[in-house]
C-alpha cells in the first residue's frame, strides 16, 4: 500500500520593492530590524497555490538610515492536505525555505552598496507559529470576555 504525501513545491522569488537611504557614509549604522511574514493566496478557489511574502524594515538609531526590502516567494502544493499540514506548510516551511535567500540577497545588498555585508539571525519558524497562535487564543478569549460583559 502506498501513500501519497503532499510535496512543497518551491517556484521561485521575486524582490518587488527594495528602499534603501543612507546619508551617513563614515560609520555604519546601528539599527532594528523588523520581519513582517504573511501569506497570500492568489486565486481564492485554490488554496494550494500561495505566495509568502516578507517585508523586511531596517531603521538607524544613531544615525539616518532606512531601508526596505520587500520578496514574494511563489509556493504549490502539490497532493491534497487537511488544514493542519496545509497551515504547517504555509507558515512554518514556506518561510523556513525562502528566508536564507533574503538574508543572502540584503548581506549583499548592503555589501554592493558600499557597507559592510549585514547579516539577519536565522528565525525559528516553528516558534514564531506557536506564540502567533497563542496570540490568537487569547485575543479570541479576551473578545469572548468581553462579549460576555456586555450581555450582563
């Protein structure tokens, strides 16, 4: 007997937006870094098809530098899934397989651009999962509270 198991099919990226402004060139900049992930699903009768899109926020805090840099990143899965290996693929694996690739691309970004090579830490997917779906517990708790009260 065998089984079919879904494959994750990696179609490539694309960088759609890059935004870079440094006006102090004699030091480089000290600055926060801010990863936004989310996931889109192109054609809404097909969820098996998604993108993973990551929009990456870099801000100075000792001196005036920005920058932006914006990847889609095209996915299929390719065999039927129920929702907990589809939500695993999307928002565990999908960002696990392109992020190397975007701390590739800003390292020698900022490398071309005259600066030293900046390298993002690796983010643990997994992890990061578990503390949106937490998250989303207990703001579903807090609205049924609050749902409660003001039946009272």
């Amino acid at each position: 007997m065998s089984t079919n198991i879904p494959t994750l099919v990696f179609n490539g990226f694309k960088v759609t937006k890059v935004l870079f402004n440094r006006e102090d060139l004699e030091k480089d900049p000290v600055f926060e870094v801010n990863i936004q992930f989310l996931t889109e699903f192109p054609n809404p009768q097909n969820e098996l098809i998604f993108n993973s899109v990551f929009i990456i926020d870099m801000n100075g805090l000792e001196v005036n530098f920005n920058a932006q840099i914006q990847v889609v990143a095209f996915f299929k899965i390719d065999g039927e899934v129920d929702h907990n290996i589809k939500e695993n693929y999307t928002q565990i694996s999908a960002p696990s397989i392109i992020f190397p690739y975007i701390r590739a691309f800003i390292s020698n970004l900022f490398l071309s651009g005259g600066a030293n090579p900046i390298i993002l830490p690796p983010i643990n997917f997994i992890e990061r999962y578990h503390e949106s779906k937490q998250k989303k517990v207990s703001q579903d708790d807090k609205v049924t509270q609050d749902d409660s009260k003001k039946e009272e």
